[in-house]
C-alpha cells in the first residue's frame, strides 16, 4: 500500500496500536461512562418510572461527558514528542491525516460506548424501541462528539492548561447533538417517529465529516507555529 | 549552511520557518522559486526536518516509528531499507526494542534513519549532534558528507564546531 492511503492506514494503525499499549487510559473514558449511569438509581432514586423518564438524558450525558473526557490526550502526547511536527510536515494533505486520528479516537472511545450503552439503558429499564434509537443516535452522534472535540484541540494543544478553554470551545457546540439525541430518544419511547432527529444527526455528522478536517489541519499549523 | 549563534538568538526559530512550520512576520520562504507555503505537498516531499524533538513514539520500536514516518513522507519504500537504514546507524539487532527502552543518542539514531530511508534533497537539522556519542558524531558528519556530495543540501545549527569536506557556509546570527 502507497500513496495517501498507505499512510491514511499506517496513521490509524499506530494511533491503534498505542492505545492497546496503554490499556489504562484506553478504559478511563469508559469507565467514566460506566459509573456516571450506574450512580444515577443510587444517587437519584431506584424507582423504575423515573429511571425510564430520565435514562435518555442520563445516558446521553453521559456519553458527552466521557468523550470530553478522552479528548485530551487526541494530540497532546504526538505535540509533545514532536510527531506532530513529522505530521506537519509531510507530503499528504494534513486534512485526511486528522481524519485517520480522529477515526482511531472514536474507535477506542466512541465505538465501545456503542455497545455498552444497551446494557445500561437495560439497568435505566428503558423500553426496547427506546433502546434501538438510543444506539442509533450514539453511532451517528459519538463520531460528531470526536469530530467537533478535535477542533477545539487543535487550537488548545498549544496551551499549557487547555482543559478548560477546550470545554469552553467545544461545550456549546455539543449541545445541538445532545437535543436532538436525546429527544429522539424519548420520542421513541413514547412510541413517536424518530426519523427527522435522526436525519437531521446524520446530516450535521456529513457536515461535520466534510468540513472538520479543514478546521482541525488549520488549527493546528496554527497551533504548532 | 551552518547556523551559529547564542542562546536565544533565533536558530530554531529561524529553522522553523525555513522548514513551513511557522509563519515569518516578515517576506517569504522560496523553494525553487516559489513560495513555500503555496506549494506544501512538493516542498515537503523534498526536506526533511530533524528538530528538538524527534518524532520517535517511545512505546513503538524503532521499526514501527519508521514505519510510520516513511508513510507519511510520501515515498514508497521496502520493509529491507528500513532495516538497512537502521544498519547504517548501528541499530543493527535493536529494531524491534520499543525506543523508551534506548538512549538519547539511540533515539537520534532512529530519526538519522529516518532521514536515510527517504531520500530528500534538503535537510533542516536542528542541533543534530547532541546527545550522540563520539561514534556517532562521526557517523552524523560522514552521511552528511554524502548527502552533501550526491548534490543534497543541509540547513543546520550546532555549537560545536563542524569540519566537513567540501564548503560549509557560516551564518552567524546576532
């Protein structure tokens, strides 16, 4: 494999490899997501009716939160070890190289929440045609959640302590997804049609995808200089 | 062309910009004529920056950050020049020890191997001797020696003194 796409492979690959090789933080934004849903019936109240009534929020929230969480790290360590730089510097557009990082995010990050979201809205008792648009808002929502937080890293990754300003930045910008995911959510518990949430999830998902890259190659040539 | 001058005043910066990394305040970079930033993609398939910092993941071995680094340049490469390339550096046997587990002078052995196993016409070296050791100064000035003399260039700093065959331009920064 040559070219743009050998390198688009060899990116996503290492991004792959490292987070297996450091399987401590790997499960740290899960874990996150584990215990923020499980604490809801202890720390709220175990009654089933406001379990089901609250779980899309919770869940959601959740999610949002822990993907906040693991975004940190999306290129701190490569600025710190100058792979960055080498990133900058090569000869591919920089734009699909974010993307290959991004990707691999969302697949430790993202994707596992994919499938333990089920299980906990089980433990929310949330009705089963909840569960299915649950799912279906987190796949379409979760890559938008890393799409949208890797913007907000490339300009802080310069920052000394950008955690702050990164949530600040990237906040605001979360909140559409978490408005139509979780009302789609409870429309399809309530037994409602759910298909306009969901086009409209893919739709910024699609603009996401497409303008994104741009945004976070910009940024971070201007955070590097 | 070597760049000379005290602490602070403006080697790496000066570096920096000449490799596309950051913006002048002031004029343009050309590379063959043209504005740099114009023409990214052709400029940077043809220099190679070795900086501060190396590039060199510490939990990959020196295989696999190469690995990494050689697609990224955009050259098409066979699995025995990498091996070859950390030959010529005296990695020979150490390919496959993830980097956190090697010197310093190691690490900058892999990215001098990095250097090798993609052929560039410039190279931007940022205090390419420290750290390394007597050998591998001697190793850093002879395949500087012939990058020089296969019509390469190089662009670097250094506070040691440099002997090399040949030219060697002296700037001095004040």
């Amino acid at each position: 494999m040559s070219g743009l796409t050998g390198a688009f492979h060899a990116l996503l690959k290492r991004d792959l490899v490292l987070a297996f090789r450091h399987r401590g933080e790997l499960a740290n934004p899960l874990l996150f997501f584990l215990m923020i849903v499980t604490l809801y019936p202890l720390g709220v109240s175990p009654e089933v009716e406001l379990l089901r009534r609250i779980a899309p929020g919770v869940i959601w929230i959740a999610a949002l939160l822990a993907a906040l969480f693991s975004l940190e790290n999306l290129f701190r360590t490569d600025f710190e070890d100058g792979a960055l730089e080498q990133m900058l510097l090569s000869a591919h557009p920089l734009a699909v190289l974010v993307l290959a990082k991004v990707l691999a995010h969302w697949l430790v990050s993202g994707l596992p929440m994919l499938f333990l979201a089920p299980l906990l809205a089980l433990l929310l008792a949330m009705p089963e045609r909840a569960i299915v648009a649950l799912v279906l808002t987190l796949g379409l929502g979760t890559p938008l959640l890393s799409l949208i937080g890797a913007i907000g890293v490339a300009l802080t990754v310069g920052l000394r302590r950008g955690g702050v300003l990164l949530t600040l930045l990237v906040m605001p910008l979360y909140i559409p997804v978490l408005i139509f995911a979780t009302n789609a959510v409870t429309a399809a518990a309530a037994g409602m049609p759910v298909s306009g949430q969901i086009y409209f999830l893919a739709a910024l998902l699609v603009l996401a995808l497409t303008l994104a890259p741009a945004a976070i190659a910009a940024a971070l040539r201007i955070s590097v200089s | 062309m070597q760049i000379q001058g005290a602490n602070g005043s403006g080697k790496t910066s000066l570096l920096r910009i000449l490799c596309g990394l950051s913006y002048p305040s002031d004029g343009e970079v050309h590379w063959r004529g043209r504005d740099i930033q114009t023409q990214r993609a052709h400029y940077f398939s043809e220099m190679a920056y070795l900086g501060h910092c190396l590039g060199i993941k510490s939990e990959l071995s020196a295989l696999e950050n190469l690995r990494v680094n050689l697609a990224l340049a955009d050259v098409g490469f066979e699995e025995v020049e990498i091996e070859n390339a950390l030959a010529r550096v005296g990695l020979a046997g150490r390919e496959e020890i993830p980097a956190r587990a090697l010197s310093a002078g190691q690490k900058q052995r892999i990215a001098w191997a990095r250097l090798l196993a993609c052929p560039t016409t410039l190279w931007i070296l940022d205090e390419p001797f420290t750290a390394l050791d007597v050998s591998g100064v001697a190793l850093v000035r002879s395949l500087l020696e012939q990058h020089l003399e296969r019509g390469g260039m190089a662009v670097l700093t250094s506070h040691q003194p440099i002997e090399l065959r040949g030219d060697l331009v002296r700037v001095t920064l004040s």
